[in-house]
C-alpha cells in the first residue's frame, strides 16, 4: 500500500471529548495532549483554542478539532 492509497490520519491540535454528565453536562477538552478544560458549548471551544493562540476557521475540519463521541453540535449525554 502506498501513502497515497492509506487512510488519512489527522492529528489535530483540538480534541473534544464525549459528555459528561452535570449541571450543565461538559466536555472535557484537550490542547496538543493536555487537558485545558471542560467545555459546555461550542463557544467555550473557541475561547479555549484562541486562548492557546489557535484560531478555528472551520469546527467541521477534522484537521483542526477532533470531536469524539459526537460532534460539535453534541451537549447532553445520550
């Protein structure tokens, strides 16, 4: 297999985790490896990126923010 052929890895420098359940439910954020924070909503994600000096164009680019067990739109536990 060639590089062209294998799947594209992304290692963005924002990862956004799943739900956490309180009051309000959160999610835990991640900054190049560490955690920042707990975010309840997508303008906690940005306020933490531009406080780490990151300016998100696009929160759908998996370059750029990995959102797992769900996605930018994901605020309340299933």
């Amino acid at each position: 297999m060639t590089e062209s052929e294998s799947p594209r890895i992304s290692h963005p420098r924002i990862m956004v985790l799943g739900v956490q359940p309180g009051t309000p439910p959160f999610r835990i954020m991640e900054i190049d490896g560490e955690m920042v924070g707990e975010a309840k909503a997508i303008t906690d994600v940005l306020e933490y990126a531009a406080a780490y000096g990151i300016t998100v164009d696009d929160l759908d680019d998996p370059d750029v923010v990995r959102w797992v067990g769900g996605d930018k739109l994901t605020w309340h536990p299933h």
